[in-house]
C-alpha cells in the first residue's frame, strides 16, 4: 500500500507458489516486506533531483533564470522562430556605471542592486513565453518570441520606466542621480542561414551604442 498519510505502512507481497512432484501447485507462500524507509528515502531523493534540476537554471543571487537557461531557451525559441517564420526579438541590459556603483557602496549593497533591478525587470514580464535571464555580472537579457520591432521598442520602454520607478539611489553615476540602464534591441526572422550568436552579436553591438550615445536609452538601430 503507497500513501502519505500519517501512520500507513507501505509495503510490497510477493507470492512463491510451491509445487507437487508432478507440477500441480501445492500452495501458495506470501511474504510482505515493509518498504516504507525505502520509499521515503526515494521521494527524499526525487524531491532533491527536481530540486537541483530547478538550482541549475536559477540565477543564485537573483532567483531569476541563469546563463545556462537563457542559452537553452534561446536556441529553442530560435529553431521556433525559424520553423513558424515569426519574428523573435531580444533585448541585452547592462547597468550604467555599475563597478563605480560597487566602489562607492560596496558589493553587498551591489548585490543588493541586483536583486532589486531582477524583481523590477520581473514585473514586466507578463507573457508566458517571455524569459528575463542574468546574462552575467551586471548584465541581463531579455527574449521576445512573436514579439515585432515596434513590440520589442515598447518592452524597453517599459523597462526603463521600470527601473526609474524603483528610484535606487546612484551617487556615482555620470548620466543620473538613479541607477539607469543601456539596452540593445533587435528583431529578426531567422532563416537557416542565420547564426543565433551572429545575432546575439548583433545585439550587443546595438548596447554600446547606446553606451556611446550617453546611455541611460536603448539603441534598436
């Protein structure tokens, strides 16, 4: 008997039938084993696997997806995209000034920081399908499936307004008195003869334009 009930005693019968000489069947011989210690450390175990399963795509700082789920939900959202012929947008986030943030407060406050831009980056996301991942340090990313140019413009947007509303104070910011971010944007219909890290590179390109052009803005160019 398997249940999770307070005092049942799981168990496991099996039956060895006894035979005559000449094979008729003599008897039958049960046995019952209490099993419940052998299932308990089994849930135990399969409790802790889903468990480390879920850790290997958390980010441990921020709670948030990690590199290593953005990369997995990346090529599959791109195999997707070329396979349905939709558009699929991303987004590369990066902290204006980050390191003289750390220098003037400190890591534990910078983690800090992160933590709070991670839950405000979070509650933009209302699409199921949507993923905002840590892509690394200070940098995060964003995939838009089916999500258009002007779409993905209007997701930025609202990040930025995001993280303004969160009002985390930036003494040693050059561009403002509160932490701002960069951003690159780009949308694509992918074909077979598109490379998703030629992409991703391309992404990244429009990032520090928006870094060269004064930050605090996203560039889409």
């Amino acid at each position: 008997m398997v249940s999770d009930k307070p005092g049942t005693v799981q168990i496991r019968d099996v039956v060895h039938v006894v035979r005559k000489p000449n094979g008729d069947v003599d008897c039958l011989v049960g046995f019952m084993f209490d099993i419940s210690e052998r299932k308990k450390q089994e849930e135990q175990l399969q409790k802790l696997q889903r468990q480390l399963e879920e850790y290997s795509y958390k980010d441990g700082l921020t709670g948030i997806a990690n590199r290593r789920l953005f990369d997995d939900f990346y090529q599959r959202e791109w195999l997707n995209a070329i396979r349905t012929q939709k558009p699929l947008s991303l987004i590369l986030i990066d902290l204006d000034y980050f390191k003289q943030y750390n220098d003037l407060n400190g890591h534990v406050i910078g983690d800090t920081c992160l933590r709070q831009i991670a839950k405000s980056l979070e509650s933009c996301c209302t699409r199921p399908r949507d993923l905002v991942a840590r892509f690394g340090g200070e940098e995060f990313a964003w995939i838009l499936p089916e999500t258009n140019e002007a779409a993905a413009a209007v997701m930025a947007d609202r990040i930025m307004d995001a993280v303004r509303a969160a009002r985390l104070p930036h003494k040693a910011s050059a561009v403002s008195e509160l932490v701002t971010l960069s951003m690159g944007v780009k949308t694509i219909i992918p074909s077979d003869l598109d490379n998703p890290m030629q992409f991703l590179d391309q992404v990244d390109k429009n990032l520090y334009v928006a870094k060269r052009q004064g930050r605090n803005r996203y560039c889409a160019a």
